[in-house]
C-alpha cells in the first residue's frame, strides 16, 4: 500500500474514532457525513462491504449492520445483486387522485421505464367475474408491469380488464405507452375504489422488484368503472422501503 494510500485510510479510520458509541454506529455516521457533504450523492454506489471493511478497519458484521440500519432509516437503497445506494428522497404517489406513474416520475426529473412480464386475454375466474359484477364469465384482459424509476423497481402493476369494453387491451405497446394513457383514452373512468393494505413481498414479487422475500411492501387494490360498467380491477404493488402512498386534500365540509 502507497504512503498516500495509508494515510487515507488512517484519516478515514481516526474519523470513526472521534465520536463515541459503538463501532458500527460510528460507521453509520462516517457514511451520513459523506452523503451530507455531497460526496456521495443521491443514487451514487457505495463501496462494497468488503471495500468498506478495509478502508475502515472494522468487522464485516459492524458495516452489515451499519448499512442495514441506514436501509431501513431511508439513507441507503440496497439492491440484491447488484449494490448499496444513496437513497433519492422516498417519492409519495397520490392516494385520492389517480396519476400517471410516467409523469409523477417524470415530474421529479426521473427516468421512467417500463417493463412487460405479461400481457394476455384469459377467461375470468370467479373472483375476478365477482369484482367485475358481471354476473358471468367474461373475457379478461390481463397484465403484468414492472415500473422502474431511474433503472430502480418500484412499482408492479397487474391489471385485469373488462375485455369486453376493450378487446383490444392484449395488443397494445405497454412499454411505449403507459395502460393509463390508454384506458383514459378508451375508457374513462367515472368513479374508483380503492383499498391498501401492507404485505411482505413472496418471491415472485420480490424477484420483480428486487427485494427479498417477505421484505415490506404497500399494495394498493384498485377498481375502477367507466359509466355503470367495472373497468378494470388492479393490484399496484410498491417497494415499502422506496415509495410511499399519501395525498393532501381539503374535506368538502371544510371552507
């Protein structure tokens, strides 16, 4: 190692040893101060556990534990296979209002992608003829959608639609247009009713998004209906540790 490269590390490790408290609370410290001072900016990759562990010259359970609970407080965004990063601050999507996820990305000066695992016409199980009201079974437009922001899973979409109002849903471009655009634009909805509930992610989920199973997220159970008829039936699954559901409105007895 260089005289320059030891004095780097011997400055980073005389770092951790200035406050007081346990080894891996002074690792947590040394990773907020270099978010704080812009060295680290938001989305920028961490060094690895490895590379933290030498540089610093602690265990490799004092940084696991560090950055663990940095995940978890909001600083740190970790992705299974791929690193630690510095979070962005968590986005909120409105609760009340239904927006595009295109735009509400792009709104905050992210880049928008979308990813399309299915997208099919199938026969409507019993459930599904029951939230559709139908009465009988229907032909149900079905799709699977991941939503990135900046290159990050946070959202998956499944739809299931009325295919009998929009037969032609199965054959549409969901990676260049967004299914709001298109149901908007072909089915406009009238009223919505929605219903959220926290659950931990199962492997499908968590492979979608990049999590591990039984990691927390918010699903948001949607219905829509356009005229007298039910739409559309959805479950919008979001990464609880990278989204977060609000809205702020005034009451109508309010003013």
């Amino acid at each position: 190692m260089s005289d320059n490269a030891a004095s780097g590390k011997h400055t980073r490790i005389e770092a951790l040893s200035t406050s007081a408290g346990p080894l891996y609370e002074k690792v947590k410290e040394y990773v907020l101060a270099n978010i704080g001072s812009g060295k680290w900016s938001r989305h920028h990759k961490l060094p690895s556990e490895n590379e933290l562990v030498s540089a610093l010259g602690v265990s490799r359970m004092t940084v696991h534990r560090a950055l663990r609970e940095l995940t978890s407080e909001g600083y740190l965004l970790r992705i299974q296979g791929v690193g630690t990063f510095v979070a962005p601050p968590k986005p909120q999507s409105a609760l009340i209002e239904i927006k595009n996820i295109a735009n509400e990305i792009h709104q905050r000066n992210g880049r928008h992608k979308a990813s399309v695992i299915v997208l099919e016409t199938m026969p409507s199980s019993a459930e599904l003829t029951a939230a559709f009201e139908a009465g009988r079974s229907i032909p149900i437009g079905h799709s699977l959608i991941v939503h990135y922001e900046n290159d990050v899973p946070v959202q998956l979409e499944e739809r299931f639609v009325n295919a009998e109002l929009l037969p032609d849903y199965d054959k549409q471009d969901f990676e260049t247009i967004t299914t709001y655009d298109y149901l908007q634009k072909n089915a406009p909805l009238t009223e919505v009713e929605h219903v959220i509930s926290a659950i931990a992610a199962d492997e499908e989920t968590a492979r979608l998004l990049m999590l591990r199973p039984g990691d927390p997220c918010l699903l948001l159970h949607r219905r829509t209906w356009s005229g007298g008829t039910v739409a559309t039936v959805n479950k919008l699954v979001y990464a609880g540790g990278r989204y977060s559901l609000g809205s702020r409105y005034t009451p109508a007895s309010v003013g």
